[in-house]
C-alpha cells in the first residue's frame, strides 16, 4: 500500500510492502532490556489482552508472546501482515493479526488491557484515533507508545549510515535523531492522562549484513527508492561499512516509552 502524508519526508511516497522480507529478517533487533521494561510496568504479561498497532511483522507480540499475554496484531501493510502471520505460525504462536489501518479498527468498547504503539505513533491522524483508543481500553487499561531509534551524532557507523540514505533520500525525515521524550499530541490529553514517561540508552549488536538489512529495511530507503536508486544505495553503503565497520559492532541507540491511561469518566 502507498502511502503519502504531508508530515513524513515531504509528502514523498513510501510503501511498506516493498521491503517486507527485509523488515521481516532484519529488524527484529530490540534488546532483551527493551521488553523487560515493558514487563516490570506489569504490562503485557499473562491474563492480559493486548492490542499491537502498527504491528508491522509482528516485532513486539511475537518476542513477548512468552509473557502469557492474548496478543492481536494490525497494520496498514498486507504484506507487513503476511510476514507477521508467517513467522507466528512457524513459531507456533496463536497471535491474531488483521490487515487495516489504525482508523479502521473496529472491535468491541472494553476489549483490552493494553494497547501497544511501537515505531509507529507518529503516523496515526489522531482526532480519529485517539478517541477510539480509550474507548477500546478498559478502564483501568494503557496505552503504551514505545520507540527506539540510533543516534547519529553520537555513533560514527551511525552517521555516516544515515549520511548515504540522506544522499538519496534527502527529504527522509527520520535522520537527525536526538534523545527526547516521545511526543503526544494535543488531542491526545482529551481523553487520556499521561501516567509516565522514561528515556534510556541502549547498545544493539549487529553484523555488517545485519546493519546494512537494517538500513535497507527502512522508509528512506526500500521502501521509498526506486530500482535504480536502490541498487546505488546498496552498492555505496556497502563499500561504507567495509571501509569503517569491523564484523561485529554495537550501535548506540536511546529508546523511549509514554503510558497513557484513559481519563476517568464522571
């Protein structure tokens, strides 16, 4: 599915679709201390029931399927989907996932203790959603935005990573990154509360391979690049990490988690 919107790259055109076996294969990369946050909030672990947007592959139901928690699962992207519905069922894991957009959601009021956001918030148009987001929780449920992003300015591989996709993706707007709080929209706090928030380092070991698929598996890159820019993208960034990657890295990234509750009712 294309997707066009005016406050991502400039309105330039992505399709998750395009890259789904390479997001599939490489980004599932969150480090153990990235869930176990999760968990020691008491939050999608056994007897709950969790909704996963922007699910893509299935990234956070399937590596906390172990937690006990009922996991579904949506995302705009057929294809994101197909991946997500293959390697639950080849990990034997009952986790329902749904091809439909955010705004599109339709399942009963009071459904689920926790609904998840995970790299993926920024995209909703929230007058639509945020609404339907309390409406779907219980009420003592929570909305759990969660992000992880490699900070340039701070990693040298890094940066110069993201220097050769802003060469070919010059309006990609996610380069640049810095540690922040994640941001909530206005609309937001008409029908919830912000519970917490919290920001923190972590170290995520890759491979060059496993970089570059990273890379790849991004929206400045495959799923936005055509044929040809693609396959300069590919050539030059991999000559990059043979001149300054050894074979094995870390790359340091910040990670960041907002818990909304939904604001009571008189």
């Amino acid at each position: 599915m294309i997707i066009t919107d005016s406050r991502i790259d400039a309105g330039k055109a992505f399709d998750w679709g395009r890259t789904s076996e390479e997001y599939a294969k490489y980004r599932d990369i969150y480090p153990e201390e990235f869930y176990k946050r999760i968990v020691d909030r008491g939050l999608c672990t056994d007897g709950q029931k969790v909704l996963d947007l922007g699910t893509g592959t299935g990234v956070l139901p399937r590596n906390m399927y172990r937690y006990g928690a009922e996991w579904t699962g949506t995302d705009i992207s057929p294809e994101q989907i197909e991946q997500a519905k293959r390697l639950s069922d080849e990990a034997g894991m009952k986790i329902d996932f749904y091809a439909v957009p955010t705004e599109d959601i339709d399942f009963p009021a009071n459904s689920f203790d926790v609904i998840t956001a995970c790299q993926c918030f920024w995209y909703f148009d929230h007058e639509r959603v945020m609404p339907k987001l309390a409406e779907l929780l219980k009420p003592n449920g929570s909305l759990l935005i969660l992000y992880m992003a490699w900070l340039p300015y701070e990693d040298r591989i890094a940066g110069a990573s993201e220097e050769v996709i802003l060469k070919y993706s010059p309006k990609w707007s996610g380069a640049g990154e810095k540690r922040h709080p994640i941001w909530i929209p206005d609309v937001a706090y008409d029908h919830f509360e912000l519970a917490e928030h919290e920001e923190y380092d972590l170290k995520v070991p890759f491979t060059k391979e496993s970089w570059h698929g990273r890379m790849k598996a991004s929206r400045g890159v495959g799923a936005s690049l055509s044929g040809e820019e693609l396959a300069k993208w590919d050539a030059e960034h991999r000559k990059l990490l043979d001149e300054i990657a050894p074979d094995e890295f870390e790359i340091l990234h910040y990670a960041a988690l907002a818990r909304l509750i939904p604001k009571k009712t008189s």
